[in-house]
C-alpha cells in the first residue's frame, strides 16, 4: 500500500469538469490564416464533442476572447490567462483526491518538454497555479520536471512512465529512479510504477516530447491495458509495440493490442497516429480519428473496452501535425467527494 495519504481518480471515474488550452501563437498556429484555422477548428471540434457530455473550461489568452468564442460551443466556458502554447494535459494541473474527498492540484514543474530550443513557457509554467486558484482547490507542490502526459493511472496504484521522460536530460538528470517514483507516491499516491523504455518514434523529432506515455500504452480498468500495435514491420514502432506488449503481460495486465492506422506516413516521416491518445469523459469517449480504415476498427474495440460509453470520433490529423493528441489537449478535474 502507498503510505502517501491522496490518490489519483482513474481518467474514467466522474468528473466534474474539463480543461482546455486556446490555441494562440507559435508553431500550433502555423505560418498563414488557413493554418491558424485549422488549428482553431480542431481545438473547438474536441471541446465541442466533450461539452454535451460535462462541462468544459478553455483558458484563453488576453485578447483572444473573441475569436475563440466565435469557435466554441456557447456552453464551453472561457477563463482568460496568459498562454505560451495549448497542450492543457502538461501545462495544467494534475488532480488528486486527499483522505477527506477534497481535491489537490498537483503543480509539476513545467519546462518545455525538456527545455526544448523551440518551446517557450513562462507563461504556461504557472497555468496549473492559475487553475488551482480558480478551482479553489490547494495547490501541491511538486519538485519533479513532468506533465500530465507522461503518466498515466489506473486508480489502483499503478502509474505508467517511460524513462526518456521522467529520466530524461532536460528534465530530472539528477534524480534517481527511485526519487521519481517516491514523488510518485507522495503526489498521486501510487505504490507500482512502471517503466516503459520509450515512447513512439515520431515523438521524438523536433516537436515531440520525448516519449510520452499517453500516446504508447492506457489503463482502461485497475487491471487493463491498452496498448498501441503497430503491426507493420516496417514502421520502427513495430518494435515498440511488440516490447511494450511483452513487458506489459509480463507485469499481469490484461492487455489490449488496439492497431494503429494503416495511415504510416506523412510529408514528414513516419507517422506516430494513435488510438490510445483517446479522452474519457461522462458517458463517452473522444477518440482521435485519422480518415482511416482503422478508425471504426478501434471505436469497434473500445465499445466493448469501455461498455456503456459512446463513441465520438474527432479527426485528430491536425493536432497529430502539431505534435500531439486528444488526450494531450485535455485535462479532467475529478468530481469532489
């Protein structure tokens, strides 16, 4: 058992809102008008696609109000702050639940995915602060350089990271497996961390994080996992999908092979299109959608992984140009209690 006194809810048990970042500048807008409306379009058609199901909350950047607002489902809430970038999974907090049922707002230290040369973040380091204070929930501390990306929980104990994030050179150094996974237990109150090796190939070009769990492997239940396959030997994350599979029978899970599209390439390589960047919410989940055939195969998968739930597929194309996914736009907050 963790002897840390709070928990992290499962990305599937209820929340009481989600959190969205605005797309405002740098490389998510793109170089011309048809490119910052692409990426518009595809930051409102996911909080558009969440909203019937609980509430949403965009922060948007000062004079941005109106054109997002232009954008946004008129049941999609604004709160105005300033923003670097849009990725609300790793800029804002991660919520945590204490003993008594109130929630914590776990405040990593955000930095650029590894003080990447391209990134700028002065201003999204302090979104999980601004969040905490608007939440009106207590703000937790964390000395550990992570994002919400690169964990994931199945609200039992377990925690997934990979070592190129939590370990990697631009983030934690210095820091000891054994130090991440104590901070681990102390922030999410997980006692079983498990690391994969590393993440998918393209996330490791110029715009990647280096490795991010959320796009390589989910819990779906306490004892599910859901896990990327690539089954095209000639992609390289063919061999990423065999290792992570392998390593995640290995640790007793349930596993759940979802192919990736048959989409393998685009004008800038190899391809890192995936399924299990999906989002849950109330009733539903938001699954990334890439004009594939694959895309009715894994909603096909996820109806019988998550019973109850609908399905509601997004085209994801733009965001995966962007260096992300559904899920790394997005940031659940638990239902208190």
């Amino acid at each position: 058992m963790s002897s840390s006194p709070r928990r992290m809810p499962a990305e599937w048990e209820a929340h009481e809102r989600t959190w969205m970042a605005w797309p405002s500048g740098s490389y998510t807008l793109g170089e011309s008008d048809a490119e910052a409306d692409q990426a518009r379009g595809c930051w409102a058609s996911v909080a558009n696609a969440i909203v019937p199901f609980e509430p949403v909350t965009v922060v948007v950047n000062p004079g941005d109000e109106s054109v997002a607002r232009q954008w946004l489902d008129e049941r999609v809430e604004i709160l105005t702050a300033p923003l670097n970038d849009a990725w609300m999974r790793d800029i804002g907090p991660t919520f945590v639940r204490e003993p008594d049922g109130s929630l914590s707002a776990v405040n990593w230290v955000f930095n650029g995915w590894g003080a990447q040369s391209w990134a700028q973040w002065d201003k999204d380091a302090k979104i999980a602060g601004v969040i905490a204070q608007a939440t009106g929930v207590q703000r937790l501390d964390s000395g550990l350089v992570n994002e919400g990306g690169g964990i994931h929980v199945n609200g039992a104990g377990a925690v997934l990271v990979t070592d190129t994030v939590q370990l990697g050179e631009g983030r934690n150094p210095d820091w000891t497996r054994e130090q991440v996974e104590a901070e681990l237990e102390r922030t999410l109150g997980t006692n079983r961390t498990i690391w994969l090796k590393r993440g998918l190939t393209r996330d490791y070009d110029e715009f990647g994080t280096r490795g991010h769990v959320d796009i390589v492997a989910c819990f779906a239940d306490a004892e599910t996992v859901l896990v990327h396959d690539q089954r095209n030997p000639e992609h390289p994350d063919f061999a990423v999908s065999r290792e992570v599979i392998a390593q995640m029978q290995a640790e007793g899970f349930r596993v759940v092979p979802v192919p990736a599209p048959e989409t393998l390439r685009d004008d800038e390589g190899w391809v890192d299109y995936s399924y299990i960047n999906h989002y849950i919410v109330n009733g539903a989940v938001i699954l990334c959608a890439f004009n594939d055939p694959g895309d009715e195969r894994a909603a096909a998968i996820l109806r019988e992984v998550y019973p109850g739930r609908e399905i509601v597929l997004v085209d994801a194309r733009p965001l995966f140009a962007r260096g992300g996914g559904i899920h790394c736009i997005t940031q659940q907050q638990p239902l208190v209690g």
